[in-house]
C-alpha cells in the first residue's frame, strides 16, 4: 500500500518509490547491474582484486550497498569473462 497526501497520490511525487518500498529495492539492483555491466565491458579478464575495486567505486557512485562477498563473486565472475547478475538480496 502506497502513502499518499490524501488525494491519492504519492506526497513524493509521481513515479516516486517510497521508503523501503519493492520499487527502491529494484531501482537499487538495477542500478547495481548497471555497474556490472560497466566492469564487464572494461575489466573483462582483469585481476580479482581491479575488479572489485572498481565494482566497489561505481557501486558507492551509483549510491548502492553490496555485500562484499557478492562484491568479490562478481569480481571473480568477471575475471573469468563469465556473464554474472547481481543477487537482488545482497544490494541495499
């Protein structure tokens, strides 16, 4: 159930995910796939450790937490040159 100002409509505007909601959770995965798919395009092949280190910075860019065990799969993803996708549950 959405907040609104009494007239039906979000007080935060239209479009506008409330607090915790299942929408700001799917704008932050989303966000974080944007960044992986920025390493994989620039990092493919590189060390673990680059890649992490710059999954790290565009995750802090794009203003999303990753679990840095997620943080460091991914890094190994993309050293590998495997296609890999974020774990919704490890973004906040």
């Amino acid at each position: 159930m959405s907040a609104d100002n009494g007239t039906g409509q979000n007080p935060n505007g239209p479009g506008t995910a409330t607090s915790g909601s299942g929408e700001e959770q799917a704008a932050k995965t989303e966000a974080a796939e944007h960044v992986v798919e920025r390493a994989e395009g620039w990092d493919p092949g590189a060390e673990p450790s680059t890649v992490a280190s710059n999954l790290q910075e565009g995750f802090e860019e794009a203003g999303v937490d990753v679990d840095p065990d997620e943080v460091e799969r991914i890094a190994q993803d993309v050293h590998e040159q495997k296609d890999t996708d974020v774990d919704p549950g490890a973004v906040s």
